[in-house]
C-alpha cells in the first residue's frame, strides 16, 4: 500500500509539472495585460500624469521647432546637417512617445499637440 502512495504522489507530481509548463504563458500574459489595463487606468484617472506626458510632447515640439528653424535659415552645410539630424532624432522620440500615450486622450487631444512630427528630408 505505502508504494501505492507513492506512485499516485509521483504521478500527481509529473502533472502539476506539466500543468505549470503548459499553463505558465498564459498566467504572465493574463498578468501583464491586466498590469497594463491598471496603468492605463491610473493614467486616465490622473491629471498630474497627463499633463507630464502633454508638457514632455511640448518640450519635444519645441526642440523640433527650433532645429527644424535651424536647419530651414542656416547656410552652412555642418550646422545644417546637425540641426537636420537632431531634428529628425526628436521626431522620432516624439512619434514613439506619443503613441504609447495616446490613449491617454481618448480623442480630446490638446490643440496645440500634434500627432506627428515630419522628418526633414
């Protein structure tokens, strides 16, 4: 009877294994969809975030602004090209963050935030 025992507490064992195997990628996506479903709610819910992230794409906007300037009235071919390619740099960053952010908004974006920055050619 004793090796009864064991052998049912083995077999259990090997299948709570192959549970956990088969089951584990599922449990970390329902865990990391349900982390994000919190941080988007935290995000809609506080306005000290939401103007961090409108005050960030500002600073972007405004750096963008300037290089693009730069880059439109110098003559010198150097300054130009590093204007260009900050620009295009800052352009990127913005693109990227403000996607990640979007739905912080639900369709009532600030006027003065754009959707996207244009890269310089």
């Amino acid at each position: 009877m004793d090796t009864f025992w064991k052998a049912l507490a083995s077999v259990l064992a090997v299948i709570l294994l192959v549970v956990m195997i088969i089951f584990t990628p599922s449990i970390i996506r329902s865990c990391n969809k349900w982390h994000e479903r919190n941080i988007e709610a935290d995000y809609d819910t506080n306005w000290e975030k939401r103007k961090e992230i409108e005050d960030t794409l500002r600073s972007y906007m405004a750096s963008y602004n300037a290089d693009k300037i730069t880059y439109e009235t110098t003559t010198n071919t150097e300054t130009r090209e590093a204007a260009k390619v900050r620009a295009n740099r800052t352009a990127a960053v913005y693109n990227e963050f403000y996607l990640k952010n979007s739905h912080i908004w639900k369709d009532r974006v600030p006027e003065d935030i754009k959707e996207e920055l244009s890269f310089l050619e």
